[in-house]
C-alpha cells in the first residue's frame, strides 16, 4: 500500500474516531435560577423552600457552593460572562450585551450604555456661598416597576442630535432601556449617573481620562440628559402615572470587542433560552443560537412550561443549553422571602418537574447554580457563596441532602471562573 493512501485511510479512522467520541459525550443542560441565593445564613428562600425534586438531583448528585467575588455588587452580565468560561479580562461591558440582547447590531464608533427609568425629585440647593444650583435627588431607581407610557416616553426622545453626536435610546425590557451615542470621536472612558442607591444626589457623568474625546462624550451626554429631564417632566404621560419616570439613569459604557466563539473556545454547539437582555446578548455575542419562546417575559409571571420544553428540544441539536430564569433574581429585589421561595418552587414543579420526567441521564448532564447572590434580606446582588448541583446517571455523589447554602457549604466550594471547566469534566 502506497504512503499517501496509508495516511488517507489513518485521517479517515481518525476523523471517525473523533466523531464516535462527540456522539459519545453527554451534553449538557445548564439552568441558571438568576439571584437564587440570600447568602450563607439560616432561612434563606432556597432553605425555606419545598423544592422535592431539586433536592433530590442534588442528594443524587455533586453538589457545593460557587464562589462570585467579581465586586461587591456583581450583576448577571460580569457573571454569566464568567460561568461560560470567559475571564473579566475581556468582558465587553453590559451596555453593550444589553444592546446586542435587544436586537442591536454592533457599529463601529458607537458607545453603548445601559439605561433606566427613574424617579427624582427636584431640589435647589446651595453649592457655594450665595449660589444655588437644582439638583436631582433619586426617588425610584425603576419608576415603580410601572411600564405605563413607558413605550411613548421612549418613542419622543428615541433620537436626539448634539453637536454632531448621533443619540439613540430604545426601551428594553420592563423598566430598562438603552442608549447609543454615535461619533467617530465618542470614547468609553466616562462614568455614569446611576449609584445603585435612592436619596442621592445625581452627579453629572464625568470623563475619567483626561483626553478631548472622554471629555465631550461627557458634555454631550449631560446635555441629553438635561434636554431629557425638562421633556419627561412635562410629558403627558407623567402627569396620568403614579410615580412618574421622570429621568434616565445611566450606566455601563461600552464598546463592542472581538472573542472566541463559544463553539472555538468549547467545542460545543451552544444554546441560550432567555428574556434578559444581557443572557441574549451573550448569548449573540459568542455567536450561540439565542431562541425566542412566547411567553418568556423575564417576569415573576414568565413561562416557565414553555421556556422547559423550549431547552429540552433545543438539546437535541445542541450539545449545551443554557435555561437562564430570572424571576427569583427579582422576588430576591422584592425583599419577601415567601415570595422568593414561592418562585423557587414553582420553578421547582414546572422546569425540574419535566426535566425529571424527560431527560435521559445516561445522555444528558444537568446542572444548576445562580449567577449571584440576590439578598431577600437587602434586596441587593452581593458578591459571595452560593449552592451548585451536578447531576447525571453515573455520577459520583457526595450526598448533600438538600439545595441551599447551609447544607451545600459542607461540599466544595468553587470559585465562578472555574465553574465550565467542573462541570466538563463529567462529560
């Protein structure tokens, strides 16, 4: 037999070889429960709640706690971006996930910032001696959840021209909204006006180097911001409301950059079943299938029947599927525990119940864990520990009884960034 057909035959068995191996590996159903954790305390809502089937995968499973120390107020987009394998390092930012999540396309010279709808109240005070200046106070960081006239507000101030910069704003979901500001010399390096806190002063968005650029997109966008807080407080749609949304918070500038794909990075044909925006845009940004389910609303009230089925089919032509759920992240806000722990378990019934009755374990991996800590007890996202559970047919378990933190603390604990390469060890 000639070389060349030896070598022809050794690609072929190879290729074949690899194929049998991939169709061999179990794939891997991963359920995000957004903000499902309180902290390491007693009575938290995963203790509190009756959740049978979860805590029977986990006592069956490999269950610990996952640690998320990516600052003291970590939200989903830094987090997410973590449990998929990528390090902070090349975190684009979440205005620009947000953006990409609600259907935007990247631009060149095109900064993207997450935005709110606000309540503040109005104030003169005395800046210096003799000199008074009005000041926003906020009230309301989300105008009372309430997205009445939201769309029209949206609608009048959805593009506005200054000195050459293109300003675009679009709703997103519920109370959230983003805005671009296009310019070739538009830069990232500004901060922004939202401190995460009500009763405070607004501070007016400032550069943080001292270049011309991060200089003028500061001025342009406080000039938006005046031009838009006289428009809202006079609005029509303010004067029916019962909180008016009478400002716009901003936050999280940033730009579009270039990654490995999730299937480069993984090996792996990867899914995302979400209605918040930045999971979406993750989602698109690393080039995953983001499917749309009707009756996903990124509410307490979402389809959780649906969005289940949605995974479950979607991991017949997948090898990772991600179920992101973002209901408890927003009871946690709420600061009812029995309304969190209500969540948990009709997640419990509805996602885990049919997991259960269809996924074949000798094919599939289940995995569980939150994206951060949102307390019930603050109704802040906090950095900490938090439950995570591995289960397929198989496994060793370390027989945690039970899915909250005061029994998964005796198990592992695993920081966020190595979360992927846990859980791809047991494929």
């Amino acid at each position: 037999m000639k070389f060349v057909d030896v070598y022809k035959e050794s690609v072929l068995l190879n290729n074949y070889i690899l194929r049998m191996f991939i169709l061999y590996m179990k794939k891997i159903l991963f359920v995000i429960l957004d903000g499902a954790g309180d902290g390491l305390r007693k009575g938290t809502s995963l203790e509190v709640a009756h959740k049978p089937i979860l805590n029977e995968y986990t006592k069956l499973g490999f269950a610990g706690l996952l640690e998320n120390t990516s600052g003291k107020h970590p939200d989903s987009g830094t987090s997410i971006f973590q449990l998929l394998g990528y390090p902070l390092v090349d975190y684009p930012g979440r205005g620009y996930l947000d953006a990409m999540g609600i259907g935007l396309l990247p631009k060149p010279h095109t900064l993207y910032m997450r935005a709110n709808f606000a309540t503040v109240k109005k104030e003169v005070k005395e800046v210096a001696r003799g000199q008074f200046k009005p000041v926003y106070i906020v009230t309301d960081r989300r105008a009372g959840r309430d997205e009445t006239g939201l769309k029209e507000i949206a609608n009048d101030i959805s593009e506005i021209n200054i000195e050459g910069f293109n300003v675009k704003f679009y709703k997103s979901l519920a109370h959230r909204g983003i805005l671009t500001i296009s310019n070739y010399n538009v830069s990232k390096d500004i901060t922004g006006t939202d401190a995460g806190q009500v009763e405070n002063d607004l501070s007016e968005i400032t550069a943080i180097k001292g270049d011309t650029n991060s200089h003028k997109t500061a001025a342009i966008l406080n000039k938006w911001l005046d031009q838009v807080a006289k428009l809202l407080e006079e609005h029509l749609v303010n004067k029916n409301r019962k909180i008016p949304a009478n400002y716009i918070l901003l936050r999280g500038p940033s730009f579009y950059n270039i990654e490995k794909t999730f299937k480069e990075k993984h090996g792996l044909v990867g899914a995302i079943i979400a209605k918040s925006p930045v999971v979406r845009g993750i989602g698109k940004h690393f080039e995953m299938d983001v499917i749309d389910v009707v009756g996903a609303t990124g509410t307490m009230q979402t389809d959780l029947k649906a969005k289940t089925l949605a995974a479950l089919e979607a991991l017949r032509d997948h090898d990772f599927v991600v179920l992101h759920i973002l209901a408890p992240d927003i009871a946690g806000h709420d600061m009812v525990v029995r309304t969190k722990a209500g969540i948990i378990e009709k997640i419990d019934n509805e996602v885990f119940g049919r997991i259960k009755e269809y996924v074949d374990f000798d094919k599939t991996i289940l995995c569980v864990t939150s994206d951060h800590i949102t307390s019930v007890f603050s109704g802040n996202h906090e950095g900490g520990k938090f439950p995570f559970m591995i289960y397929t047919n198989g496994i060793e378990s370390n027989n945690l009884d039970g899915y909250y933190e005061m029994v998964c603390k005796k198990g592992p604990m695993i920081d966020i960034s190595e979360w992927m390469e846990l859980i791809m060890k047991y494929r």
